[in-house]
C-alpha cells in the first residue's frame, strides 16, 4: 500500500528493538544488576517512526523488508 502510493507514509513502533532491549535489561538483572534506584534506569522509551516510501534508513521502508525477509526464512512464510 505504502509502494504503490495509497498511504503517505505507516507509523511504526520499533517492537523489534524494544524486544532487544527488554531481553538486555533481563539478562542484566539475572547477571545481578538491581534496578531499584531510579526508575530511568530501567525504563527504557522508545521512538515513534514515520516509514515513507522515500524515507531512508529506519524512515524508509527497505529496512522492514529486510526485517520481514530474515524473519521469513527463520520461520517460513506468512500463513
């Protein structure tokens, strides 16, 4: 929809990197890390995106084929 110019642009969260980042601060506590001081030690906000068909990088949509395709070889193509 977005390649053929039905929509202007998709807006994304970047679940991707906040799942990486949620296995990090895991990882983190179960290696003894205590997060009881501030709460902006663990929280971690992450950013909206606007994906546009000439965005680049992580505003262009060549990123989230790449993501889709690796993620389609892993685990076979969507049913």
């Amino acid at each position: 929809m977005l390649q053929d110019g039905g929509v202007d642009a998709l807006i994304c969260r970047p679940l991707y990197e906040e799942g990486a980042a949620s296995m990090d601060l895991i990882d983190r506590l179960l290696n003894g890390q205590v997060f009881n001081q501030s709460e902006d030690t663990w929280w971690q906000r992450s950013q909206t995106y606007f994906i546009r068909r000439d965005g680049e990088g992580i505003n262009g949509v060549d990123r989230y084929f790449d993501m889709y395709k690796r993620a389609e070889m892993r685990f076979g193509p969507l049913q």
